[in-house]
C-alpha cells in the first residue's frame, strides 16, 4: 500500500453507557497495570479489564474480516496486521 491506513484495519470503541462502563471508567484514577502484551508497559486498570472481558470477540471478529495478528498475516492471503484503535474514553 501506498499510504499507511490502506490495507489496515480499524476498531472504533464506544463511549461509556451503562453504570458499569461508567465505574470501569473512574478506575483509571487508580494505579496502573502491567500491560501484559508490551514489556515495560502499563494501562490503566479500568480500561485494561475492559479490554480483558471483550480481547477474545474483538480477536475473532477482526479474524473474520481479514485483519489477523502480524505472526499470521503471512499465512492468509488478503489479510493485514496494521490496526488502528480509536475511540471515546480512551
């Protein structure tokens, strides 16, 4: 691709509506995490639980559209590893 957005994924996360999102999203005052998947990373408590409770839908649904991890992108034909994450709250 000629530009970098071409051949790439996008995943839009909503802004809070329920209770629920509201308090997972007052958890951010807390101390950070350890980011699991980036060596020397944190996150946020809050929005790090958040990620845990959808990682495994977000995962399979962007499989199902083609964009798949950089390790297996190679192996599928018309797939990409580029995500863009953007979003309310975050």
């Amino acid at each position: 691709p000629s530009e970098p957005w071409e051949d790439a994924c996008v995943v839009a996360v909503r802004g809070s509506e329920t209770i629920t999102n509201w308090i997972r999203d007052l958890e951010f005052w807390t101390t950070p995490v350890e980011f699991e998947w980036c060596d020397g990373c944190t996150v946020e408590e809050g929005f790090y639980v958040i990620l845990k409770e959808v990682m495994d839908r977000l995962v399979n649904g962007l499989g199902e559209i083609g964009c798949v991890p950089q390790n297996n992108a190679s192996v599928v034909p018309g797939t990409t590893s580029v995500l863009y994450v953007t979003g309310h709250s975050l």
